[in-house]
C-alpha cells in the first residue's frame, strides 16, 4: 500500500517579472491518495489545480511555503525532482512539451532505466514497448520521431500514457489528459490508465474540468477545488451534481467566505 499524503499545502507562483510578489495560488489544500484509488479533482479555470500538480511534481516555479507533501511517510518535498520520478511519483502533464533531436524510443528507454535502476533488456524493452503502442494505438513509427515534435495534442496525450504504462510509477497525477481529445482517443487513453491501476494497483489523481473522462475512468472520491483549496469531496454522485449545476454553489460559497 502506498500512500500520497498532503497537508495544509500552500503554494505561491513567480511571476514572469522577477521584481513582482510571487501569486498565492494553493491555500491550505489537504488529500491522501492510496493505491488502487482514483480521486478526481474538479473545479473552474485558476482554482489552482494544475499548482497542485506542478507542487508534486517539483517545478521550480512553484514554492512550497507551508505545509507537506509525503509519500510513505518520506518528504517529498526534500526530493529533487528526478527522486520524486524515481520515488514513483508520474507526471502527465497538461501541455507536453517538444523534445527536439531526442527520439521517443530513446527518451522512453533512458526514462525507464532511470526509474527502474537499470536497463531494461534490449529484447524484452522492444517487446514491452510494441504491446504498450498497440494498446494506445501509437503507430510505431512515432517511435523514431522527435519526443512531441510535430504532433497533434491527442498523439501527444497518448504519449503521456505510454509513458504512464512503461514507467509503472506508484501515483500517477494526471493533468486535464482529457483535454483537446476527440471521443476516439479519449477511449483509448482511458483504457490506458485503467489498465495501468488494474496491473499496478496504482493511485491516481485524476484533474479535469469535464465529467466526459469519468464515463470511462470511474473515480472513487471527487473533490471540488475552488480558490486554492478543496471545498467539498464524496463519491462519483457529486460529478453528476457538477454535470447538471456546474460550480456555482461552491464558487458563490467561496466569495462569500
């Protein structure tokens, strides 16, 4: 059993002119992920949930001044940011980047000997990677091309999740995956990360603005995030509250506070 566990977490945001105040952006968020647990975190645009993912992470804009993050009880928060990815901490990030003159097959077999301590085997890697490809629907040519270079946001998402499915991490934050994905690959990229809980027994923390993903991705717990921090969590029931009513019983709540 693994846990992510974080505490009264608040977190301010640099802004581009290094002379400005920073942003408080995350004020006093409070959750624990388990494995085998998938939580979904719900709320309107810059409530904060994407800092919240970039905090875990370990982005460097982002400064954590009170509270903690653990993982088993270990401070995440003293880890560089290539420990926590060792640690089993993953990362699908809202808007993957370009990786220019760096393959995808090498950027995914140097990502996993990273991870995993050592190489995988050549012809076992080959096999491994093949069956994660088809599973996504990757054509395997991408696997010669530049990491994102060149493709379209929905080939870009499924990267992600055959990263998500190699690495084989221990929480997986997935940020607005669903986002810029049509009805086909929002399929496919949720099988993805169904099958990478059912075989791993992974947590996932799973942002989003659209309860659309969790047709396939059935979440345990929902959190509603406004202002910076968790407002209301229960079951999938609250999704389909948020589906019919949207946010403005929490955001009027949250003005009035």
């Amino acid at each position: 059993m693994t846990t992510l566990e974080i505490r009264d977490l608040h977190v301010d945001v640099a802004q581009s002119d290094a002379d400005a105040e920073p942003i408080h952006i995350l004020k006093g968020v409070n959750l624990a992920v388990s494995s085998g647990e998938t939580h979904a975190i719900m709320g309107p645009n810059g409530s904060g949930k994407s800092t919240l993912s970039y905090a875990i992470a370990g982005h460097p804009k982002y400064q954590v001044t009170q509270g903690s993050i653990t993982l088993d009880g270990e401070d995440v928060l003293e880890m560089s940011v290539d420990e926590r990815a060792r640690a089993g901490l993953f990362l699908a990030m809202q808007y993957p980047v370009e990786v220019p003159g760096v393959s995808m097959s090498n950027f995914l077999r140097t990502a996993a000997t990273s991870v995993r301590g050592e190489a995988p085997k050549l012809r076992h890697w080959v096999k491994e990677t093949k069956e994660a490809m088809t599973a996504l629907e990757i054509d395997p040519s991408f696997g010669e091309r530049s990491v994102n270079e060149g493709f379209s946001g929905g080939e870009k998402k499924r990267h992600e999740i055959l990263q998500l499915g190699l690495l084989k991490p221990r929480i997986a934050i997935l940020d607005e995956t669903d986002s810029g994905l049509d009805v086909d690959a929002l399929r496919v990229v949720s099988e993805g990360v169904n099958q990478y809980k059912d075989r791993e027994n992974g947590g996932v923390l799973l942002i989003t603005h659209y309860t659309r993903i969790l047709r396939y991705i059935q979440p345990d717990f929902v959190h509603v995030f406004v202002n910076g921090r968790i407002v209301e969590s229960a079951g999938p029931e609250l999704a389909d509250e948020l589906e019919e009513n949207g946010y403005v019983r929490f955001t009027s709540a949250a003005a009035a506070g």
